[in-house]
C-alpha cells in the first residue's frame, strides 16, 4: 500500500483525493493597489490572524523615520502561541489513533529520513519522534550519512513506501547543500530587502538567518510568522546553544501587531500537523472514518 509521501512544510492540510476548485473566503476583502511593483500581498482568513493594530506609539515607516523607528517599552505584539493550538491538535489526533486502533487494530506510523548532522534538524526530528509517541502514532527513523547520493535516499523512501505499517514519509529538511538547490528569487544579493518587508502587512520570515529581520524592517502592526529556527552558541544551555529565528524577537515584538516565537511558534504546528496528515494517509488506505 502507498504511503503520503510529507514534505518538511507539513502544516498544510493533506489535499483531498479529488481536486476542486475551492471558493473564495466569505470575508475577505479586495486587495488594495499595490504602492511597489515587488510587494507580495497575503490573504489570510480574518479569523485566523489578528488585524493589524495602529499603535500611536510608534511613527509610520516613512524615508526619514524607517531607520530609527522608535516605540514604546510597552508596546508588545500579540504572541501567536503555537504549543497552545498545536497541544488541542494532538489531543484530537490522540482520541482518532486510539478510536482507530480499537475499531481495526490499524495504528499509523510515520517514517523519518535525515540526511547528515545539522543541530536544528535533529532537533526537530527528536520532537517529531516525541510527539508521535504521545498521540499513540508508530515512528521510524533512518539516519543517513551526509555525503548520502540520491539514490540512496530514494531507495530507503521505496522500501518505507512499501511498508504497510507506514502511512507517510517525512524526508527532514534542509538536505545537504549538494542536493537539488532551489533557486530564490530574493536572495542574499537582493538591494534593500529592509524596505521591501516594512511596506507587508504579514511577514513570513524563512531565511535561516538568525535575527535578520530587525525592529526598523517592519510596517507598526504588522504580523510576523517566524520560520526560521538557526542554532547559536550559548555556554549556559545544556547543549551549549540555543535556537533562535530569523526575526530578532526583542526588537520586532514592540513593533509587529502579533508575532510567533522561536522556539514555541511555528514549530509546534508544523508537527501537529504532520501528525495530523499521518492519521488521514492511514485513514484513507484503510478507508476508516
């Protein structure tokens, strides 16, 4: 039986088996014109994200007051609190497994392949590992050396991909550099990235840059989604680091509308996710509902 093959950005929901044509959210609101040829406009649901709040406290990101935008010691972002989405996620996903296993004896399981030795990736590996172990769902891990081929890699998704007690497959990212790069189309030699991110409205910061995006990058109000997790060194921490985001969270937290943290952010909800998926992929090749 087939397995879902996840991505590493497994916060999405599993499409249906069927595509179709999904109408416009009820509530949004046309997009304005855009004020630069190069603004990325987001439209996210009203209730999923908080609007915007004016804060009279902190001037409007113009030429003469981006570079030394002042706040308020009390003006703080709203913390988009993921562990606390994420842990009603798992608690639902923990009845359907349990549901599940008595009703067929079918438990999901969940495969992992990490490629080399990155901190952050193991790291996020071992919570995958944890939370399918609290929600009841079987975990499988294969660690490959870094200078892995392809083929390799491939043939370990093959043999899982034919394992009926596997329901999906989650190759970690990032790979090793050598391993089909993607092109961005804002890099590192963009000019001014600063002044394209203050005139967004939501920010989604995915660089692998610890605290890129600084304070005076940021439109007042604006909701900041925090990808990036990067490892820093830091003698006091048990592991000697600490992992930190793309965002300086000190400084964009007295600027932004709402923020997510690093650790404590995304992080929890792309794995809540995943597991999610897990269930759905089970669900589905053993047509259980």
């Amino acid at each position: 039986m087939a397995s879902s093959i996840l991505s590493d950005c497994s916060s999405a929901r599993l499409l249906p088996l069927r595509r179709a044509l999904l109408p416009p959210a009820p509530g949004l609101r046309p997009c304005p014109a855009l004020a630069h040829p190069r603004r990325l406009l987001v439209a996210a649901r009203p209730q999923l994200l908080p609007r915007p709040r004016r804060m009279d406290s902190v001037p409007a990101a113009t030429a003469s007051s981006a570079d030394s935008a002042t706040v308020s010691a009390d003006a703080l972002a709203k913390v988009i609190d993921g562990k606390l989405v994420a842990k009603q996620v798992r608690e639902e996903i923990a009845v359907e497994v349990t549901r599940m296993k008595d009703a067929i004896g079918i438990v999901p399981g969940l495969a992992v392949i990490l490629v080399g030795s990155r901190k952050d990736s193991q790291t996020y590996v071992r919570n995958k590992k944890k939370a399918c172990e609290a929600v009841g769902i079987k975990s499988y891990e294969v660690n490959l050396p870094e200078d892995s081929s392809e083929e390799e890699v491939i043939k370990h998704i093959a043999s899982f991909n034919s394992d009926p007690s596997v329901h999906g497959i989650l190759v970690q990212l990032p790979l090793p550099r050598k391993a089909n790069a993607t092109v961005s189309i804002v890099h590192s030699q963009t000019k001014n990235p600063e002044e394209i991110t203050r005139q967004a409205d939501i920010v989604i910061a995915a660089v692998g840059v610890a605290n890129l995006v600084r304070g005076n990058w940021i439109k007042p109000g604006a909701a900041i989604i925090d990808v990036g997790i990067n490892p820093v060194d830091d003698p006091e921490s048990p592991r000697g680091y600490r992992l930190v985001g793309d965002v300086c969270y000190e400084e964009a937290s007295k600027v932004a509308g709402a923020i997510t943290p690093v650790p404590g952010g995304v992080g929890p909800m792309t794995i809540a996710m995943l597991l999610s998926n897990t269930l759905e992929s089970a669900k589905r090749i053993h047509k259980f509902k």
